[in-house]
C-alpha cells in the first residue's frame, strides 16, 4: 500500500508540482486521476472526515461552478458537498493528498512539502 495518495488532475501546475514533490522525495505514492477515476459517494465521505481543511473548500468556486448556478448556499453541508462533487468531479479542489487518516488540499505548494515532512 502507498503511503500517500494524490488526488491528481495532470493539467493543473499545482497538481503536477505535488506529484513532483512526492517523487522527489522518493514517497511511495498512489496517483489517482480523479477526473478519470471519480470518486464515489462512499469515498467522499470518508476523505471529507480525513481533511485536515474546511470541508466545502474541497469544491472550487470557478466559472464552472458559477455556470451549473451553485452557490456557497449549495456547499455547506457534507451532504451537500458530496451531492455536489458526484455530479460534478471537475469541482473537486486540486491536488488532495491522503496518508493514513489525514488529508490536506496541496494548495498552496508549500503546504505539500509540510504533508511530506
């Protein structure tokens, strides 16, 4: 088993950056391509009880998220956050890192190295 896992999207900076750290630092990691592999309902739940973050920040707040007419009202709750990420996956913050019980949103870089270390 990984030590670590990336919640990956290969065509974000901020991600890839993650799984560079992570390979550099010569962690065993286990990259999951969120957008290919979405996580499930089950799954959501139990990474919303492992982030160390506040949950709704798990959901960006891009145009994208403006054009499906959500609104912070629609993320407040679990319930909420995970209805939300099942339907849309793209909306999941990026890059989440998983070790053990604890997760964090990379965001911003530094925060990665801190998760490694």
């Amino acid at each position: 088993m990984a030590e670590i896992t990336l919640l990956h999207n290969p065509r974000c900076s901020t991600s890839r950056h993650a799984k560079e750290a992570l390979e550099e630092a010569g962690v065993d990691v286990e990259v999951v391509e969120y957008l290919k592999s979405p996580l499930d309902e089950v799954e959501l739940r139990r990474l919303l009880t492992q982030l160390e973050d506040p949950a709704s920040d798990l959901v960006r707040r891009d145009s994208y998220f403006a054009e499906q007419g959500l609104s912070d009202e629609d993320v407040r709750s679990h319930g909420q956050i995970v209805e939300v990420l099942v339907d849309h996956p793209r909306l999941m913050q990026r890059p989440v890192l998983i070790r053990g019980d604890r997760a964090i949103i990379g965001r911003p870089k530094e925060r990665v190295a801190e998760f490694i270390g």
